[in-house]
C-alpha cells in the first residue's frame, strides 16, 4: 500500500479528532490521561511535571497553561496515591540531551 493512500478498512490506521468544548473539565479529564499515561510507562512524579512544562509535548502545555502548575501537580499526586505502593518500583529517567533511561532494562552484571 502506498504511504499517501491509507486503506479505508484497515482498523490500525490512526484517526485523529478534533472536538471544540465549552467545558472547562474537558483539559482536566486530557490532563489525566496523560498523567495515567506516562506513570504506566513508568515516569516518576517529578518527570511527569517535567513532560507538562516542556513546549514540544502541546497537549500537556496547554493543560498546565489552561489549568495551573499547581493543579496538574495535585492531579500528579492523586494519580499516584491511587495507584499506590507499586507504582514507582518501575521509573524511567529522563536524561537531557541523551534520552530515556529505564533502568530495569540495565543488566547487573
């Protein structure tokens, strides 16, 4: 299949949408998401805050933008006290200027 002409009927194919809201918990509710997103992959709190505060990731920008520094740090921790104990066995760091660092992928020799 050609990169330009995606098949209608593939289920794997990526739709974006975009949906104008007059509700002002609809940038909370993305908020969220992201913040369930990012401790699933394993992100420690604080690099949470650092995704939302960085220019290129727009979505979590324009929730800190829209909603305050303090409440997405509020949702951070309420995200965290859900999903308790063993949700920071698994961190991820984020290394400037080298990438990501995943230590449980580390081998220990």
């Amino acid at each position: 299949m050609p990169f330009n002409d995606p098949d209608a009927t593939d289920p794997m194919t990526l739709h974006g949408v975009e949906i104008e809201t007059d509700d002002a918990n609809a940038s909370r509710e993305m908020a969220i998401c992201f913040i369930e997103e990012y401790a699933r992959l394993g992100f420690s709190p604080k690099g949470i805050m650092e995704l939302f505060l960085r220019p290129d990731f727009a979505g979590p920008r324009m929730a800190v933008t829209q909603l305050g520094r303090d409440a997405i740090a509020a949702l951070i921790d309420g995200c965290f006290l859900s999903r308790g104990p063993r949700s920071t066995r698994v961190s991820v760091d984020n290394i400037p200027e080298t990438g990501i660092r995943l230590p449980v992928l580390e081998s220990k020799e």
